[in-house]
C-alpha cells in the first residue's frame, strides 16, 4: 500500500477525533512516530499513533488551528 | 543601453568585469589587452614577498567530455620584482585611468610588513586594494594567505593595519577553507574593510594517476595540494556570498568571485548580493574576449527586463534566502511528464524506482504502447526525475496545492513547545 493511503487514514483519525469533540492536549514525538494525545470535554482521553511524515505536517496544522483560535 | 558602471566601495569601473588577482592580470602587457578587450577591472597578480614557483601548476578536471569543470592549480604569487609590477601598473593606470586596476598584497602578518607594502602600490596610483588572505598553498605554510585568512583576529588585525595607512578603499578577499565565512567575513568588517570579496581557491587534489600512482598534477613524482576553482565551485562560492550579503553585520559591498564564466553567472552573483564579479578561470579557458559575450549579453539582459542600471540588480534574491526551518513545509510540487515529448528512455523511472519514491509508474496505452506516468499523491516533489531527464520540458515540475495553510518547521516547533511546557520555546 502506498504511504499516500497510510496518510489518509491518519488524516481520517485525525479528523474524526477532531469532529468527536477532542483536543489536541499533548504530543509525544520520538523513535516510533508522533503520538497524539487528544482530550474531550468530558475528560476522556484518545491516544493516535502517526507514522507518515503528512501525518506529522497534518497534525502540526491542527495544533497551530488549534492554538490560534482557542478551538478547531 | 543600460548603465553598466559600478562603484564598489568607491572603486569606479565601467562595468562589473573585473578579472581576479591570477595568471591573467601577471604583468602591464595582458591588463593592458584584457582592457582593451573589455574588461571593466584587474585585480593585479598577489604583490609580496618574493617566492618561487615549482614547474608543472595547474591540472584540470574534465567531466563527461566537459573540459575545465573544475581547475587546480599550486601556483604562489607573483614571481616577478616588485619594482617590475609597479611600473607597469603605473604605465597601464595612465593608458587606462577609467579602469579599475586594483593591488592584491600579501605579505607576513606584521604591521610594518603591510605598512610598507601599500603606500609603495598606492604611490603608483592604484585605485584599491584587495588583502589576499586566501591562498591556500605554499604561503601558508609561512603564515600567509589561508593561514592567517583562516583566523578571525589575524584577519581583523591585519585589515587594521592595513587601513592605518591606507588612503585607497581595501577589500579583503576571504578564503573557503573555513566551516563559516561570515566570521572571518566580520572579522574584515571589524578591522574596517571597506568591501570584501570571495572566494579564492578551496583546497583541493585534482586527481591521482592510476597507472603511474603519481598526484596530478606531480612535480618530479611528488604532489601537494593545491586550490580548486571554476565552474565546479560556483555553488559554494554563491552561498559564501549569499551568506555574508543576508548578514547585517557585514554591511559592506561585496566582490564575488568563484567559477563566474559567462553574463548569466555574474547575474546571479550580482542578485544575491556581489556589487561587481571576478574572473579568473573562465578567461584562462577561453581567453579574455569572453568579456564582449558578458556585455552584450548582459546588457540584453538589462534592456529586456527594462532596468536602467546594473547596480539595481544588486541583492535583489537576498531576501529570499533564508533558513530552512523557515520554508513552507506545506508548499508542494509534483512531477508532470509530457508523454509527447518525452523519448521513452525511462531515466526517471529509473531514478524515482531505485534511488526515490518509487512513483512513476510504467503503463500501457490501448494500442499496448509504453508510456510512464507519475501517481502524484506519493510524489515528493524531489526534482530527481527532471534532473537526470535528457529531454528539456519532458518533466514539469508543477505546484499542486496541499489545501493546508503555509507552516514552517520553526512554527511547527514552536506550536509543540507552546503545548509542552505552556510557552513559546523560540520567542522565550
Ligand atoms: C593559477 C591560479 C593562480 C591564482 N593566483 C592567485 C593569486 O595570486 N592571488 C589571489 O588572490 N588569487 C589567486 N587565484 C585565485 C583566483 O583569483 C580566484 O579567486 C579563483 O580562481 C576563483 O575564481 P574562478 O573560479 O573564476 O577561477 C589564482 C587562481 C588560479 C587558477
Ligand atoms: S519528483 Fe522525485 S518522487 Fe516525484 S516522480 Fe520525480 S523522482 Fe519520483
Ligand atoms: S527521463 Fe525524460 S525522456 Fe526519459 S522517459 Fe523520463 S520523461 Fe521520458
């Protein structure tokens, strides 16, 4: 499977977490990629694991959307 | 017609030609024909110290049938007395006095040593001086050249020196042969350098003779290293001035030097921060009338873009090179092969499949023919494809937008910061 479809089902999760309400509250980036650490209002907590570099671009974007406007 | 006068530092010339401190510019007889020639300027041959030359100096590296993409050489300064090369230059300033004829000195990091050495070359009426602090061979090895060149506080001290005495404006000519130029570019400006040029020569060992294991070039069996310059070193010598030119420390003009060989060459100096250009290789190749081809083509070049004065060219692309945690990690391109024009020779498929993103795909038309096709969701954008391509417009490389906003790498970091620890790690 090309790595293009790898991002696109990153940039779904992504998405998604996004759309269910959470927040981007920490990032973990080390040796085995970048883990996501989301939060919603209700204090649970979701955890995504991403690989691919645009996955990396992607969730930078977020988090700057994030921090600029209080909210995604 | 466009105006193509300089004035570098107060150094006038009727265009920004100017041939570098070598061979060339030796004695009155070849500036007096590179003038005539064209040329706008000579940076005399090193004056110092009296040397001696070994025989057999220059070697040349030819790549794929490209004669002199790179020159070597293990020449010193000038062999000829003193005395020989003020006279002459003397004689070619009042035949000349419109040209720029400007000293290049080299003598032992001692104030009385340069003392000496400008009033006598400004006594003959030069319009300036270049400090040769770059050669990278045979006088370093007495203190000189590269070897106090390589040594900020030398460079700063001796341009003091220099300056003590000198009533002509001084550029300070660096060596490459050094992690970080612009240091050594500060230092100059510290000791009050009115301009600096680059690059000399980069140490280098042209070749090695793999049926008689002799260095090339040998003098009698036995090789030394030696300078490399020519078309080989323009890149590094455009970053070397690239980086002095976006450095508001060294806020002086520059000279750039380093495998300039036609109009096109010196443009791209001149927009990334050179007020005016030296030659030296180009001219050893091909002869001083590649100079009328450098006017012309530059002049064209001037008129067609509708600008007035060569000088309005100068650090028009500074601006525009940055750091690269400052580019946009979100910009993207894509390769696009033209399948008329292209030749079916699978080069690029070749590069993408075994050294890249295995992304131009070989496929078959309804008539069965062959063609090649990039899947441009897994394209990079690395530019390999239309590199090794020997098609000219085979391979467009095309903006695709990524539908993401512009964020750079030092933006990117920042935001994680921010997250991390609640502050800005690069504002804080
Ligand atoms: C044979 C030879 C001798 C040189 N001698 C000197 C010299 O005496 N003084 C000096 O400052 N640079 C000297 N250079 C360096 C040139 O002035 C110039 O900085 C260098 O060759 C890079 O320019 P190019 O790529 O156009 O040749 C010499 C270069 C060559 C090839
Ligand atoms: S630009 Fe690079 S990744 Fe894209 S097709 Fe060409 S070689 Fe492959
Ligand atoms: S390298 Fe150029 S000419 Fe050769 S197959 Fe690729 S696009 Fe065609």
């Amino acid at each position: 499977m090309s790595e293009y479809q790898d991002f696109l089902q990153e940039r779904d999760r992504l998405d998604f977490m996004i759309q269910q309400g959470y927040s981007i509250k920490n990032i973990i980036e080390n040796l085995s990629g970048a883990f996501v650490e989301l939060e919603n209002k209700e204090g649970e907590k979701e955890t995504l694991q991403i690989l691919t570099p645009d996955g990396r671009k992607y969730f930078s974007v977020l988090l700057l959307k994030q921090q600029k406007t209080g909210a995604l | 017609m466009a105006d193509l006068r300089i004035n570098l530092a107060g150094i006038q010339s009727p265009n920004p030609f100017w041939l570098a401190s070598a061979p060339p510019t030796n004695s009155g007889y070849q500036v007096q024909r590179a003038f005539e020639a064209g040329w706008g300027g000579a940076v005399w041959k090193t004056l110092g110290d009296p040397i001696l030359n070994v025989s057999s100096r220059f070697a040349a590296v030819s790549f794929n049938g490209q004669k002199v993409a790179g020159f070597n050489n293990i020449e010193l300064i000038t062999d000829r007395p003193l005395e020989v090369n003020l006279k002459e230059i003397y004689e070619t300033k009042k035949k000349f006095p419109n040209h720029a004829i400007i000293a290049s000195l080299m003598v032992e990091p001692k104030q009385e040593k340069w003392h000496e050495i400008v009033k006598r070359v400004e006594d003959v009426g030069v319009d300036g001086l270049e400090l040769n602090f770059g050669c990278p061979h045979g006088m370093a090895e007495r203190g000189m050249g590269a070897a106090s060149g390589q040594v900020p506080e030398l460079v700063q001290k001796q341009t003091y020196w220099v300056k003590e005495v000198a009533k002509t404006p001084v550029i300070v000519k660096l060596t490459p042969n050094i992690t970080d130029i612009t240091v050594t570019a500060e230092a100059a400006v510290e000791g009050g350098a009115d301009a600096i040029s680059m690059i000399n020569t980069i140490n280098s060992l042209a070749a090695v003779d793999i049926d008689t294991w002799d260095t090339v070039p040998h003098v009698g069996g036995k090789g030394a290293h030696g300078g490399y310059c020519g078309p080989a070193v323009k890149p590094i010598a455009l970053h070397m001035v690239g980086e002095c030119a976006r450095n508001p420390r060294i806020n002086v003009p520059i000279s750039g030097i380093g495998g300039i060989s036609n109009w096109q060459n010196a443009v791209e100096f001149m927009l990334m921060g050179a007020t005016g250009v030296q030659v030296c290789t180009a001219a050893m190749h091909h002869g001083f009338r590649i100079v009328e081809d450098m006017i012309e083509g530059l002049n064209n070049y001037l008129d067609e873009k509708g600008i007035a004065s060569v000088s309005e060219l100068v650090g028009k692309s500074v601006q525009k090179y940055s750091d690269w945690g400052d580019l946009d990690l979100n910009y993207k391109i894509v390769a696009r092969i033209n399948n008329d024009t292209c030749i079916n020779c699978n080069k690029c498929h070749i590069a993408c499949e075994d050294t890249s993103h295995q992304c131009i795909d070989m496929l078959k038309d309804e008539s069965g023919k062959g063609y090649l096709k990039v899947r441009e969701e897994d394209c990079v954008g690395c530019n390999l494809c239309s590199i090794v391509c020997p098609v000219d417009g085979a391979i467009d490389m095309v903006e695709v937008k990524s539908g993401l906003p512009p964020m750079t790498w030092n933006e990117r970091q920042a935001a994680l910061g921010i997250l991390a620890c609640g502050v800005d790690p690069v504002t804080k």
